[in-house]
C-alpha cells in the first residue's frame, strides 16, 4: 500500500483513475477509514476526477505521530499529502469531521482548494453535539460492548426507513463487530475532541470558493439547521438537503448524492 511521508509520519493513500480534470480529495469523517469510499463514491467519481483517498494519522495504515490533534492539524495532513503527490489544486470533499478538515483546509491554504463539498459537517458544534461527542468518548473510554457502540452510531447515522431494512441492518452490525474501529481507541478518542474543538464560523466569511453543502433531511447527527448555518456563513455556497436520507447519505441516497456532486465539479 503507498504511503506518504509528511513532516512527522507517514500517510496511506490510493489513487483511482486517470482523468483529466482537476483531481478530487475525499476526506474520511469520525471513526471511520477510506474504505468508506471504495464501494458507493470511488468508483463513479474516478471516472471524471482523479480521485484520492487516504486513512487520517493513526487511521488504519497511516502512522500515529502521537499527541492531540485539531482538525487544522489534520488540514495541515492534507495540505503536505497533496505537496508529495505534486497536486497543485484538487477538489475537496469532506464528511463530518472531514467536512470540519476541508473547512480549515480552504481556510489555511486557499490555495490548494478549487471547490469544496461539505457533507453531514458543521461550522461549530452546539451544546447537543458537545453532549454526544463527549458520550461516544465515554462509551469507547469505558469499553463498552461493540455491539452497544454500533447501534448507536446507527441511531444517530441512519434514516428510520433504512433501521428497518433488516437485510441491510444485520450485515452492517456484523461488519462493525468483525471490523471494529479501524483505528484504536484513543485515536477514536482524539478524534472526538477535534471535532469539539473545531470552530470555523467566524472565519468562513473569507472563502470565495465555490461551496456545496449536501444534507440528508432526516439527519440527526448533524440535523439540517447546522447545514443552513453553515451555509449562511459561506459566501460562495449552495445547499441540498436529500430527502429519505440521514446523517449516511451517501449510502442512503448514492446515486442522487454523486450526481449532485459531481454536476456541481463540472458546473
């Protein structure tokens, strides 16, 4: 697997397909690995786009400099990724905290980013995000059972429809339990707290790149109202909200998701 060396440690990545246009950088959001993309996203968007994905510091393959880190940390990760690829300037789609990473990414260097998609992401979390953040640490700092951990996530991430879908449910369950985090805990760990550290409202008044904000309407992780926010604050942004979708519309609604992605890359 190829990997990259930064300043401190070294970053998994892949690259898929050879198109022309301007490459597209997907960032992973909390908890999760860039496996997440191989399935429902790399295979349409690297038709179109150069695509690349990577695993976050201590992220499956990818080194663990050790220490606290914020999401400018992780933007900064980016940015020296996309130095050794000899990318100039990519598009930059990110969900959740990668949404939170894409944000400091435009905002730190500007440069490097052509268009930005923010996905099930907020500019600042609110009360009730700091509460559940801080529960999922202490669900995973106690060693709860995998089990209890995974239908959480499932009740924050997933539309009621899709919960009901059995045939759906019980291969997802059995993954999580067969897979577990693909990082260990106290990366998990930090993790949540970049997330609670991350604050870019004030500053995202600066940004003139062309923005999408996606948002599944069902979403109760990051519910809709963070997604207006977030756009409002946005100079150059546009916002869709999915219907039928939560928190995971990107699985949830894959075909009406990547064609509105990748129909705002070309527009």
């Amino acid at each position: 697997m190829p990997k990259a060396r930064l300043a401190t440690h070294q970053l998994h990545y892949e690259i898929h397909g050879d198109a022309d246009g301007t490459p597209l950088l997907l960032v992973m959001g909390l908890g999760g690995s860039s496996r997440g993309w191989q399935a429902l996203q790399v295979p349409e968007f690297s038709g179109q786009h150069r695509s690349v994905t990577y695993d976050h510091r201590g992220v499956g393959e990818s080194e663990d400099p050790g220490g606290a880190f914020s999401t400018a940390d992780l933007a900064d990760d980016a940015a020296q990724l996309l130095d050794v690829l000899g990318i100039a300037r990519a598009h930059v789609l990110g969900a959740f905290m990668g949404g939170m990473v894409a944000q400091e990414l435009a905002l730190r260097h500007p440069r490097r980013v052509e268009r930005l998609v923010l996905v099930g992401t907020y500019a600042r979390p609110d009360a009730k995000r700091r509460m559940l953040l801080e529960k999922w640490k202490e669900m995973v700092g106690h060693g709860l059972p995998l089990e209890i951990v995974a239908q959480e996530r499932m009740l924050w991430t997933l539309s009621d429809e899709t919960l009901e879908q059995t045939d759906l449910i019980d291969p997802m369950m059995q993954g999580f339990l067969r897979d577990r985090f693909p990082m260990p805990d106290d990366v998990f760990l930090r993790q949540c707290d970049a997330c609670l550290g991350h604050d870019a409202l004030a500053r995202l008044g600066s940004l003139r790149h062309p923005t999408l904000v996606v948002c599944g309407h069902e979403d109760l992780l990051t519910p809709p109202r963070l997604h207006r926010e977030l756009s409002a604050a946005l100079p150059e942004a546009q916002l869709v909200t999915i219907p039928g979708a939560a928190h995971l519309v990107m699985a949830e609604a894959t075909k009406r998701f990547n064609q509105t992605v990748l129909h705002f890359l070309e527009a």
